[in-house]
C-alpha cells in the first residue's frame, strides 16, 4: 500500500530535555518517517529550541502558556499534510505507529485514530498504580470505531478536524475528548487500535498522578456533588483499592483512598488544571 505523507507534531511544556529528545526520536524512527516533525512549545521555561537545535524538527513557541487546546490548535493550522500525528513529549510512539495509523484512516468515515499506553517499568508504587488505575495495561482490550479521542499518541486527519471546528483554544484540558464528540457527532469514526503502542517515559509523583486521574475522569463531568463524591469514595475503596491489595501492593491501596478526596477538593476549590509535563 502507498502511504500518503504525514506531519507530526509533540507538545511541550517544561519536559526535561531528556525525554523530549526521546519522543521526537521515536518519530524519528517510524518505518513511515514523517515528512515533517513540529514540536510546540507551550511556553516552557526550559530553552526547547536549544534542547533540539541538531534535530530536524521545527519548533513553534508560544510567549506563554496557554494550554493544551491552543497548542494543538496551533500545530493542526501548521501541519503541511492530512494526516497529522501527534505525541505528547512524555511519550514515544512504537516504531511501527506511524505506518498502521495511515492504513487505518484510508477508510472515508475514519477522522482519528489513537493507541494504548504500554509501560515498560512497574518498580515503583507511583508507576505501579499509574499502568494499573490510569493506563490499565493488564486489561484486554478491542478494536472499537466510536472511542472517546485520546491524543496522547495517535493520528488524525486535518481535513475533517478543521470541518468541525477544530481544537478548541479554550480548553486546557479534555480537549481531544470535546474534538471527538464533534467528530463523532458529525458522522465519523473515531478509532482505538490495541495494536498501536505508546510507551511512556517518565514516572509521576503522587500529585501528579492525582492531578491526571482527576482530569482524565471527574474533570470531564463539572463540579461534583456530594453523592458523587460518595460513590467515588465507595469505588476507590471495593474496587480500586482491593485491586492493589490483591497484588500486594499496599502502598499503591493508599493513593488509591486518597484519590476520591484529590477529586472533590478540585472540584469544590475551582482549582485550574494546567498543561503541566503529566500528559
């Protein structure tokens, strides 16, 4: 099959220099080698352009942060071509990412696809409850055509996202999920392939995981109440926390009966997410 050419995009916020370098390596090394890599950076106070100045990619600042729909909407209007992939700067993308995500958007109806999360390392409480709560490695999981649009590595077609509007700039988060119910809601297919693997390469802090678990779950649905907060309490305890005790990790049983209240101080305090290194 004759591939079509491809842009590819990473956003960056204040990522260590290390794992920038990785990810726009891995792009680097896709059997379907992107024409172009543009790496946007969010206004970091780390020099990116320096940090990648041997690298062929082009890097596009902002003067300051403006979070995660702005950036993407960013690299989508400078993408030379359709079909645009995109990686956060914490992650890297399988070697063979590139090339089977163009195969899969050759169908009409296909507006995006996306992967899963592999994590390589579970040797500490944090990683550990990170592939078990938030990426879920151990779970099987199927090919689905109505996903809910995760951009952490995935492709997308340019045509059809400008069609409907677009990232929107004023989401600073869950602004992947707002595209693809646009998508979806215009007639299209968005697609999660299994087969499409995406590695991540840091670990997390407590708060960190905290933060991203609220904001890739509670952050989607306004303030909560208080039965809400109920259920969410019942929940980490029965299910999440029983995992973890089940695989004899009691350390990681503590974050998880931690993290009903994480989320209810968020919602309650009004506190803002930022883009942050978290993904």
């Amino acid at each position: 099959m004759n591939l079509p050419p491809v842009s590819a995009y990473l956003l960056a916020f204040n990522n260590t220099c290390e794992t920038l370098r990785a990810a726009v390596q891995s792009l680097l090394e896709q059997s379907h080698k992107p024409e172009e890599i543009l790496v946007i950076d969010d206004g970091s106070a780390l020099p990116v352009a320096d940090c990648l100045k041997d690298l062929p990619v082009r890097v596009l600042r902002h003067a300051h942060n403006k979070g995660r729909g702005a950036a993407r909407a960013t690299a989508m209007a400078e993408a030379k071509f359709d079909l645009v992939t995109c990686c956060d700067a914490t992650n890297a993308l399988d070697s063979d990412f590139v090339r089977r995500a163009a195969m899969r958007l050759d169908e009409e109806k296909a507006a995006a696809v996306f992967g899963r999360f592999v994590q390589p390392k579970q040797n500490t409480a944090t990683l550990r409850w990170r592939g078990r709560h938030l990426y879920r490695v151990d779970i099987p999981y199927e090919f689905s055509r109505q996903a809910r649009l995760s951009t952490h590595g995935a492709m997308l077609k340019k045509r059809v996202v400008s069609e409907v509007g677009g990232f929107d700039p004023a989401f600073r988060y869950n602004e992947d999920g707002d595209l693809g119910r646009r998508l979806v809601a215009a007639g299209y297919d968005v697609l999660f392939d299994p087969e499409l693997k995406v590695v991540s390469l840091t670990d997390n802090s407590v708060l960190q995981l905290l933060e991203r678990y609220w904001r890739w779950n509670s952050g989607l649905v306004g303030r909560l109440t208080f039965g809400d907060y109920l259920k969410l309490t019942v929940y980490s305890l029965t299910v999440m926390a029983r995992n973890d005790l089940r695989a004899r990790d009691p350390a990681a049983a503590l974050i998880s009966a931690f993290c009903p209240h994480y989320q209810a101080w968020k919602s309650w305090s009004g506190k803002r997410s930022q883009q942050g290194v978290v993904g």
